[in-house]
C-alpha cells in the first residue's frame, strides 16, 4: 500500500498548549463523522484530554497511550478504541508517549524511525478499516514526535489564540514545518485558524488576522475566514459532558423537552440541569471551520492530482 491511496490525514498542531488543538480535533471529526464518513482521531498527546476530556473514553478502557508509544518505537499494529462514536474510532495518547523519546540524536543511536514506524502502522489500520479521513491531534512539547507527525500528515492546520506567546508558537512551528518539508515530507499547510476570539471585537480580530496573513506571506495560503469564539459555557460543557458542540445543541434540545414535560406533570425533583444554554453559536463557528478545511484538503488533492 503505497502513501498515495491513504486518506486525507489532517495534523491540528502548534508549539504552544491551550490554543484549541484538541477542541478542533474532536469537533470537527464528530462533525464528519455524524455525517456518515468513517473517522480516525489520533491523540498524540501526552496529557490525553482528546481522548478522555472531548471524546470521553471510559477511565477503564483508557491504555493511557501505551499502544501508540509501542507504535511508533517499534511499529506495532494501532489498535484503536473502536465506536467512540458512530463511524468515529480514536487511537488513545497518554503519559505513556513521554517513553518515545525526545531528541534526533537518541532515536539514531536506537535505529528507531518514529516517523517510518508511524507511517506503515497508520496505513496498516487504513487499509484495514477504509477510513475516509484521519485527523492527529499533536502535542507540543515533544519537538521529535512533532516532526515525525508532520513528515506523515498531508494536511496541516495551526490554531492559535490572539496572544503574542500563541503567535510565536506559529512562529516556532513554521521552523518544524520547514525542517520537516526539507527532510522530504509532502505535508500542505492550509491554513491558521483563529481559536477563542470575540466575534464583536471585528477591529481586533482583523488586526490578529492580517498579521496572520503576514506571516504567510509567500505560501499562498490564506488564514481561515471561519474562527472559534470565546465562549466559557460551552466550552466547559463540551469536557464536562464529553460532548462536541454540535452534540450539545443536539442533547440542549432533549434537556429542554425533558424539563418542559417535568414542569406539565409538577415534578420538581430530577429536572434536568441544561448546560451551555446557547451552544449553537459555537456550534456554528466550527461547522464552518470543518467546511472551509475539508475545502482546503479537497482544492489540495486535487491540484496534486492534476
């Protein structure tokens, strides 16, 4: 099987934490996935909040990122947690990702490719399980790990926050990105989308955008016109309840169906709490975003097609 018949494999990375990577991943492969496509999510993250904040894999079936370490130090078959959702398996991270090691030099003395191993065991998973599309969530301390990800990935979108430490954390990744195109990796970048901005703040968030723009200059890419607003209450639903926003609207409309029938018949006890009374706003931002990617990779593969 040759890298040409893979999906569409999209790494969501940056060199900074807290800038949405996870929240991306999760929303918008449960918003492919409810649409019927087969999904893989990778978590190549040592903290593991993809896995078990967004997604929700039960405390006991989480291997806290054994089988992915085992995959890249030794090429070990991935086994993913299967059904997370319909049409969505998640192969977990987890503490156990701090064993592969961190540094270029360790991995040559080891006669470990992480990045060779990572690419045969996803395309062995591929072509068992015909996934449409796989996105990878990255962690960013690990440099090493980052790189290995972004000479298999064909697709690469940066999230950032308006603040200086999340831009020079775009800065810092563009230095991988090169690093990782030099060494032969056929990855796209499509674009930096803007993560927990206020959607009144038009002056400011255009200001953020065109600096943006400014550091792509050259790339021919464009940063992303969908952005995630701030929003705290659903922001905090979506890890209390495991959730994707498009999911909490979904599960706000039972909530208030539930309590209008609780209040009919006087029950006054086990009236459901709604959480994150307006998700749909959120939900919004990241339909767009998945929209303008799936755009993005669709323009990409066609032009490498052509």
């Amino acid at each position: 099987m040759t890298q040409s018949v893979l999906p569409p494999m999209i790494l969501i990375g940056s060199q900074k934490g807290g800038v949405g990577k996870s929240s991306i991943v999760a929303n918008v492969g449960i918003s492919i996935a409810r649409r019927g496509r087969r999904v893989l999510l990778v978590d190549a993250d040592q903290q593991g909040d993809l896995t078990m904040e967004n997604v929700g894999v039960p405390e006991e079936s989480w291997d806290k990122g054994r089988n992915l370490a085992a995959a890249l130090q030794y090429c070990s078959p991935l086994e993913p947690y299967r059904d997370a959702r319909p049409n969505l398996d998640v192969v977990m991270g987890g503490p156990s990702l701090a064993l592969v090691a961190s540094s270029d030099d360790l991995t040559a003395d080891a006669g470990i490719d992480v990045a060779e191993n990572f690419r045969a065991a996803l395309q062995s998973l591929c072509e068992r399980e015909r996934y449409d599309i796989v996105l990878v969530d990255s962690g960013h301390g690990n440099v090493m790990l980052l790189l290995a990800l972004l000479q298999v990935c064909s697709h690469l979108v940066v999230p950032t926050r308006e603040d200086m430490a999340s831009i020079k954390g775009v800065q810092r990744l563009a230095i991988s990105y090169a690093r990782a195109k030099s060494r032969g990796s056929k990855i796209s970048l499509l674009g930096v989308a803007l993560f927990q901005v206020n959607p009144r703040a038009t002056a400011r968030n255009e200001a953020i955008t065109n600096q943006i723009r400014e550091m792509l200059e050259g790339s021919d890419v464009e940063p992303f016109t969908a952005a995630i607003r701030h929003a705290p209450g659903p922001a905090l639903a979506e890890r209390h309840r495991h959730m994707a926003a498009e999911e909490l609207v979904a599960q706000a409309d039972q909530d208030k169906s539930e309590l209008l029938e609780a209040l009919r018949e006087g029950r006054s006890q086990d009236i459901p709490r709604l959480h994150a009374a307006d998700p749909i706003a959120v939900a919004n931002d990241y339909q767009n975003l998945t929209r303008e990617i799936l755009v993005r990779v669709h323009a990409t593969l066609a032009v490498n097609a052509s």
